[in-house]
C-alpha cells in the first residue's frame, strides 16, 4: 500500500532572492509567477492526483489554485505545510540577516539553532511527515499533491534520503519545482527531485 506524493514549491513572487518572506503579511504571486503557475497547473494535469493540500500563505495558495482550476480537485489548507516560523527574522532582507550571528549559526546547524521567536527545522521537519504519515495511511494507492515552501519540502526530502536536516544546501527546490516521493508500509524513496517548470 503505496501513496506518492507530488512535493510542490510555489511559484515565485517578485522579491525572490531579496528578502525573507517567511510569515510575513501575505505575499502574492509576482506576474511570472502566475504565468509560472499556469504552466505547472498544466504540467501535472496528467497525474491523476485525487487531493491537492496547500500551505496557509498567500503565494502557496495562489498556487494551488492554478493546479485545482486545471484539475477540478479542491484545495485543502492545512497548518502542516506553513512556512518555517522565522520569528523576528520574517520580513527582513538578506542583506540585514547576514550581519546576525545568529542567523549564520541558524544556516551552519539548522537541527540544533531556533529561529528568534520561531521553530526550529527538527520542529519543522516533524509536522510535515506527520502529515505525510496520516495521508498515506488514509490516502494509499492515491497520488496526493502537497503545495508548500523550500525549506520545508527540503526538510522532507532530507528525511526521506537518511540526511539531516543540516544537509539543506545540498540540493535546490527551486520555485514551481516539483519533487516525488513514494510511502507506504516498507518505508519511503524519493521518485524524482527538483523538476523545474521553465
């Protein structure tokens, strides 16, 4: 009893790069990453997916919804898939969080170091494979889709491949990327990593 699940990154938003989106107020798709959108809906209209889960943040949903307009399968929303909690460091640019040393202890021991106000990875890593756990359970033979963020599908991933979660700059999850994984009773594989929609 196997159920796959299609990891999906949102599409990027125009400040990509620039700053720490985090849970900040919500941030939406930039143009490119709508039309980004649209082709990944397009792409994984073949996979016969039966649910489609969806970060609470805006760009996460706004995502979604292209993929569940292309389907016709509804989104759920669910906790489990939300951006790290960054705490303070949420909202800040790159340029400011790379003067904090705190920030550079976060990105060397991410297991170990807990964002200011926030989670820490291990935190992260655990309910998101809770949710994997109980969809394959409930879901088996099913192909599920799971809209989330980088660090928390390379948290998965992490786990999947016997790596910790300090392995994160390893490999990329680019935005509307999408990665596969198998679960079920004998354990879990990665299917596929990182496929980027151009």
């Amino acid at each position: 009893m196997t159920a796959t699940f299609l990891l999906v990154r949102h599409a990027a938003h125009d400040r990509v790069g620039n700053f720490l989106a985090g849970r900040t107020a919500d941030v939406p798709l930039g143009r490119p990453g709508r039309e980004q959108a649209r082709r990944l809906a397009s792409r994984l209209a073949g996979e016969e997916f039966t649910s489609i889960y969806a970060s609470p943040r805006r760009r996460t949903q706004e995502t979604a919804a292209a993929i569940a307009a292309a389907s016709g399968v509804e989104v759920e929303t669910t906790a489990a898939l939300d951006e790290v909690d960054f705490g303070t460091w949420s909202g800040k640019t790159f340029d400011v969080l790379d003067a904090d040393p705190l920030w550079q202890q976060w990105n060397a021991m991410r297991s170990l170091v807990r964002a200011p106000g926030g989670e820490t990875m291990l935190e992260v890593q655990h309910r998101a494979l809770a949710l994997m756990e109980t969809l394959a359970r409930r879901e088996s033979r099913k192909k599920i889709v799971l809209v989330s963020h980088a660090d928390v599908i390379k948290a998965m991933v992490s786990h999947v491949l016997g790596l910790s979660a300090d392995a994160w700059p390893r490999f990329d999850i680019a935005p509307a990327s999408i990665s596969a994984v198998a679960m079920g009773d004998w354990g879990a594989k990665v299917l596929a990593l990182n496929e980027e929609i151009a």
